[in-house]
C-alpha cells in the first residue's frame, strides 16, 4: 500500500496529538483523585457551622475557605479533563476523515464500501423515521374512531363536529406516512442491491373526506348514524394498513441495521489498517 508524503505526515501528526492529550488527561486524572481525596479529608473535619454556616458564629472559617478553594480547583480540573477528552476525538476523528479520504482515492473496494455503508444508513434512518409517523397516525386513528363510535349515537352538534376535527387530523397523519413511505421506499431502491430480501413495500393508504359525513350528521335528528358507521370502517381499513406497513418497515430495519453493522464494521477496520500502516511506513 502506497502513501503520499503529506497523508503519512498528518497521520503521524494527528496521532501524536493524541499520545499528547492522553499524557495530558491522564496527569489531569491523577490530579482529580488527589484532590478527592483532599476533599474527602476537609469534609470529614467540618461540622455544622462549617458545612451550612460557611464557618460564621464560631466555626472555622479557615477550614471553610481551604474547601471552597479545593472544590474550585476541582472544578478547573474537571474543566480541562473534558477539553483533554474532545481534543482526543477530534483528532481521532480527523485522522479517520483522512485515511477516508485516502481510501477513497486509492481504494475501489473501500469506495463501494463506503457508498455502501451510506446507503445503509440513510435507509435505516428513513425506516425509523417511517415508524415513528406511522406510531403518530396509529394513535391519531384511535382517537378519530372513538370520536366516530361516540357519533354513532350522539345527536350533538359539537360532538360531530369533533368527530370531524379527529378524522381530519387522522388524514393529515396519514398523509405524513404516505410522504415517509415514499422516501423509505426510494432509499430501499437504492440499497435493494445490498439486502435482496428487503422486498418493497407497495401499502397504498387513503382515507376518504368526511365532510358529507359531517354535513348529515349536524341534520339528521336519529340516534343512530350509519354514515358515521361507514366512516368508523373507513377508519378501522386504515388502522389495519397502518399495522401492516409497520410490520414490514420494523422487518426491513432489522434487516438494514444488521448489513450496516457488518458494513461499519468492516469499514472501521480498512480504516484502522490504513492509519496503521502510514505509520508504521
């Protein structure tokens, strides 16, 4: 394997940064625990005046003052601990982006791979983001068909214009899935070529207007609407294809979060190879 005299250089740099803010966070570490134990020892002497009363009316104001002191020191400590620990990952992220970058260029396999490995992922999060609009319209039906049972037998007004509000919000929750559905759709297009058996999905999901429901209801003067009856199926038909697309979008994510494993998997490791092969050339 072949490397330019600036990548070596940049991992080597990159690398060393790491070793530095290592040696860094491990003496800031070291100094954390002393002062703990510090801490520890001031704490065990106070008593009450000097815990609740900052050492006022005859406690040890001293005894106070060296606590106060020690827990911002602590504090400081704590502070460039966690800056130590960021410079550490950024490093680490941009000796990572580096060697991607390299492989890229270099590498035909690591370049599907990397394709591959995007495509899994944005096929993972577009089934999540899938079910959870599909979890939103399964309790936005619920709701309309409580309101669509309760109409059945209602002669309010106010009731059935409820009911209409309820299925209203239903439809727009629906809509959303379509919407979610599609892209979920496109991007399982682009990643068919990665997992055969995350077959499409084709659930086409309507829910007819309601407003000649609404309409009827507020005149008719019987207790018992059966177009507020059909409605109620109507609802029942698309909660039912509600759980099917849920079934097959939680199928095909397990699916996909398995090959996106393997692929970070396997990607990760080119990657380590090649960070330490630079350095060890």
């Amino acid at each position: 394997m072949e490397f330019t005299a600036d990548f070596c250089r940049r991992i080597w740099e990159l690398t060393d940064a790491q070793k530095e803010y290592r040696r860094k966070l491990k003496r800031a570490e070291g100094h954390r625990s002393r002062l703990k134990n510090e801490l520890d020892a001031l704490r065990s002497k106070m008593g009450f005046r000097e815990k609740y009363l900052a050492g006022w009316f005859g406690g040890n104001r001293g005894l106070t003052a060296d606590y106060q002191r020690t827990v911002a020191e602590a504090v400081e400590t704590d502070k460039l601990a966690l800056r130590y620990t960021q410079e550490i990952e950024t490093a680490a992220e941009l000796a990572k982006k580096a060697a991607i970058d390299h492989l890229a260029k270099t590498d035909p396999d690591f370049a599907r791979l990397n394709a591959a490995h995007i495509l899994a992922t944005n096929a993972a999060t577009t089934a999540e983001s899938l079910l959870h609009a599909i979890s939103t319209a399964v309790r936005e039906v619920d709701k309309a068909s409580n309101c669509e049972t309760f109409d059945l037998f209602s002669k309010s007004k106010m009731v059935s214009a409820l009911s209409h509000i309820e299925t209203e919000e239903a439809k727009k929750a629906i809509q959303r899935v379509n919407r979610r559905l599609r892209h979920f759709q496109e991007e399982l297009d682009k990643y068919r070529d990665l997992a055969d058996t995350a077959a499409k999905i084709e659930v086409e999901l309507t829910l007819p207007d309601d407003t000649l429901d609404l309409i009827f209801d507020l005149s008719l003067n019987g207790n018992f609407d059966f177009l507020s009856l059909l409605n109620l199926n109507r609802l029942a038909e698309a909660g039912s294809g509600l759980a099917e697309i849920r079934q097959k979008a939680a199928d095909a994510l397990v699916l996909i979060s398995k090959k996106q494993v393997e692929l970070q998997i396997r990607r990760d490791q080119a990657i380590a190879d090649v960070i330490d092969a630079a350095l060890k050339s």
